[in-house]
C-alpha cells in the first residue's frame, strides 16, 4: 500500500458517522459495532445465524441473493474473513461475486489511486450492490462508505474495529455456554493492535447485564487508554488488567487469545521478545475450569500449542465456522433478502 495513502485521509473526508441501526440493517453501512442500538439487533442476527448454519449442514440449495452482485476487495491478507464471505454470497445463490483478494497489488492503488476512487471505480464496472472492505487504515471503512452508493461492510479496518469478527465471537460464546450474562472473560496477548478484541468488547457490552473482564498483557501492549476509561464507566461491567495469567485463568468462562501482530512492529526485535510472552498449553488449561471455552481469532504463530486442539474446551475451530454463518445473515439483512 503506497505511503501517501494515509495523507489522502483527511479530517474532512473521514468526518463519516454510520447510520445506527435502530431495529433495521436494510441498505445501511457496517463500519462499527457502536451501530447497534439494542440486543434486540444482536438477537436478529444471531437467529439469521442460525438459520444458515442447518441450511449449509443440511447442504441446502438457497438462491436468496441470486439477483445481487456482492464485491469482496482486501487490502490486507486473509483467510477465514476473506473466504466466508465469499462462501457467504455463494451458499446464498448469489452468481455474481467479484473477490479481489490482492488490491495491494493488484489495484490501481500501486499507481496512486485513492481509497474513494477505487470504491467509485468498484461499484461502477461491477454495479455491485455491497461492498465488503479489508484495508489498513483506521478509517477506511468510513471513507469508502462516504463515497459509496450501496452499503459497504468493514471486514477488517486498520486497528480499530472488525464488526463482523465481533458478532461471531459473540455468537459463539453464546453457541458455547448458553448465556452472554454474568461472564468473566480474560482477553490475552496484543491488546494494543487487536482490533478484535476492542469489538468484541465493545459489542458485549450492549447485551450483557453483568460482565467482568480482564485484559491480560505485557504493559507496552495494553489495551487502549480510552477503551479502558469507556468500559469502566458503563454499569454492570467490571474491567481489570494484569500481567498476570496464571492469576486469572481459573476463574476465566471464556479466555480470548490473540496473537501479537508482526505486521505492526516496526522494531523485529522487539516483535520477538514480546511474541512468546503468554503460551496456552495443555499443561496450563489444567488450571482454567472444566466449563469455559478457549477463543481466538486466527492465524495463530505460537501462542496456542497445537496439543491443546484436541482439548473440548478449544473453540477456536467452531468460532471460525460460526463466521460463515453471521457474515451469511448479515448479507441477506443488509440486501432485505432475510
């Protein structure tokens, strides 16, 4: 992605708010979990969720987005974000899916071309009628649903939110322990640059009564100062942050584990000092509680030891396979085929 990029995005340009969604996802932007006006909402997806999941294991024919075209541009790699939702537009019927999986390289970005051109240029040779966007910029979601006709998704801005990730996170606690109340849930690794656990957060939030969470990283990679002040001063959610691991685990319902992400270090030695900081290993599960679950977002490096997949409380495979679901509900909502 050329440098200049970033200077495109000016104050002026990035002074986008999406629409809440106010009991309706029809033709409206996805950009930010902060969209949701009420668990109401979250329930709806959830249940569309649901829906899809027994159509695709029951291998059903479904042509409900058989007269839309759905485009997929990337900036950023991907594999579970980018494939589900190509998955997505396909399990529903839709023939017209136009994926670019390399717009880095492959988009006239290389010769300069800004985020708002290339969204015009999109919806225009392909008269799509949503566009889903990976980019790295904090903003782009924001900007690329500025300039858009039709609703854009946010599958991944920058640092700051990936709405989509959140809502299945959220589906799969629920998927595994039946309740999203009175949960405690331990958020570990880089909480710095983790977009998914400052969605996941801030999506809980709407729908739980009670909640107790507790970030756990080294101090350089602390979740975010506002983040912090923002939950701790929202009613029936206690927030805590350590250090340390072992001293929280075994109280843990769900351990949220994240990667600490080389792509935003720009010193590789410090990248690797901090990438071995906290290790989920069978030998370590034997501490957390015989009901809980373990989360991750992927890809994992090795901050979760291969033995402990065969562990009944990993969730993590499960997590990813709720994504193809949320991310089909949510299209059909979108595009007012549900």
């Amino acid at each position: 992605m050329p440098n200049h990029e970033t200077e495109l995005f000016t104050k002026e340009e990035s002074a986008f708010f999406p629409e809440p969604f106010r009991g309706s996802f029809l033709g409206k932007d996805v950009i930010s979990v902060e969209q949701f006006t009420s668990p109401s909402e979250i329930e709806y997806l959830f249940g569309l969720a649901e829906k899809m999941g027994s159509a695709v294991q029951g291998k059903e024919r479904l042509n409900l987005l058989r007269d839309s075209t759905v485009a997929i541009i990337f900036y950023q790699p991907s594999t579970r974000t980018f494939t589900s939702f190509e998955a997505a537009a396909k399990w529903l019927g839709c023939q017209r899916v136009i994926a670019v999986p390399g717009m880095e390289a492959y988009s006239s970005a290389v010769k300069g071309e800004s985020l708002a051109d290339t969204i015009r240029s999109i919806e225009r040779t392909t008269a799509a009628d949503v566009i889903v966007l990976r980019h790295p910029e904090d903003n782009s979601s924001e900007i690329a649903a500025k300039y858009a006709n039709v609703p854009v998704i946010n599958a991944g801005s920058g640092r700051r939110e990936h709405p989509t990730q959140a809502m299945l996170d959220l589906f799969t606690i629920k998927e595994e322990l039946g309740t999203l109340n009175n949960l405690r849930i331990v958020m570990l690794g880089d909480l710095q640059n983790g977009r998914t656990i400052k969605s996941l957060a801030k999506l809980l939030t709407i729908v739980a009564s009670e909640a107790e969470i507790t970030f756990v990283s080294p101090p350089s990679l602390r979740a975010p100062v506002d983040l912090i002040a923002r939950l701790r001063g929202l009613r029936g959610i206690k927030v805590e942050e350590t250090e340390n691991l072992d001293e929280v685990l075994p109280k843990a319902d769900v351990l949220y584990v994240t990667r600490v992400q080389k792509e935003w270090f720009k010193d590789e030695k410090e990248y690797q000092r901090l990438k071995g900081s906290y290790v989920i290993t069978p030998e370590l599960m034997r501490k957390a509680k015989n009901e809980m679950i373990v989360m991750h977002p992927l890809p994992r490096v090795d901050e979760i030891h291969i033995n402990t997949d065969i562990d009944p409380r990993a969730a993590y495979f499960r997590q990813m396979e709720n994504g193809l679901y949320i991310r089909m509900g949510l299209l059909l909502a979108v595009l007012g085929k549900a």
